[in-house]
C-alpha cells in the first residue's frame, strides 16, 4: 500500500471531519429520513430523496476519509531536525524576484492542499522546486504562463 505525507494539522483536522460525519451528520440524516417516510407515499416524497442522496454523500465522504486516513504518513514537522532546507511540512517565505512580492507557502500532503490559506501540495510544482533547497538560494519554476524566477527568503518548522 502507497503511503501519502500529511502534516499532523492535516490529519487530525480529518480525524475531526470523520468523528462529525459519524456522530453528527449520519444521525441527523437518519432522523431526516425517518421524518420524510411519516410524510407517506415515497414516490413522490422529495424531502425523502433529498435525505437519501444527503445519506449517500455522507457515507461516501466517510469511506474516503478513512481511506485516506488508512494511508497516510504523518509527518509532524516540529520533531524534525531543522537543517535549513526545505522539506515538507516546512512553510517557506519566498521572493518573487521579476515583481519583488514576497509570498508564503506551508508545503503539505495532496489531500490537505489549500491555495486559499497558502497550503500547497508537495507534488506541486513550486514545491518540487523548493523541497531540498536552502535560504538564499533561488529557483525557476515553470508555470502556464513562463517560468518565475523565486528567491528562498525565510524557511520556518511550525
């Protein structure tokens, strides 16, 4: 079985999502459901579909969260030894050297990757272009649009 990296946050935030999928949502859909059955005839019952399908997406998200929680490898980046180099988990501060903004990124597991909050997955291309680099140096990454040429500012282990 493969084993995919997740950040320690990034796990126990799913093991979160997994305990109110089960004791908050299934629930509360299984009464939704008992209610739209008292209403009668199924056929025609669309707060009885709805329950249903809601039951199904639950118990799908249930499944894939347990499955990927069945295949991770955390990796709690503060118990690592801080060599100056980018590794997962670390959050890099990085210098766009055409524009000179600076941007910061956590690098973190496929699942828990979040472009909203700065959180991008190491199999990204900016992170496979700074994973093993140090502060200082600088890289090139090809993006759609050209390459972007980034200078390492700050490497932090939080």
């Amino acid at each position: 079985m493969q084993r995919h990296p997740m950040t320690k946050d990034g796990a126990d935030k799913l093991k979160q999502e997994l305990e109110k999928l089960k004791k908050e949502d299934r629930p509360a859909v299984t009464q939704a459901i008992a209610e739209a059955r008292e209403h009668g005839d199924l056929k025609e019952n669309a707060e009885y579909h709805a329950a249903r399908e809601q039951q199904g997406l639950i118990e799908a998200r249930i499944k894939q969260v347990e499955s990927i929680l069945g295949s991770v490898q955390i990796i709690d980046v503060t118990k690592l030894t801080p060599n100056g180099k980018v590794v997962f988990g670390s959050t890099v501060t990085v210098l766009n050297v055409d524009n000179d903004q600076e941007v910061t990124y956590k690098i973190v597991g496929e699942e828990e990757a979040d472009l909203d909050h700065n959180k991008i997955s190491v199999n990204s291309p900016i992170a496979r272009a700074l994973i093993g680099k140090e502060e200082g140096d600088e890289i090139v990454v090809k993006a759609p649009s050209g390459n972007i040429d980034y200078e390492i500012v700050e490497i932090q282990y939080l």
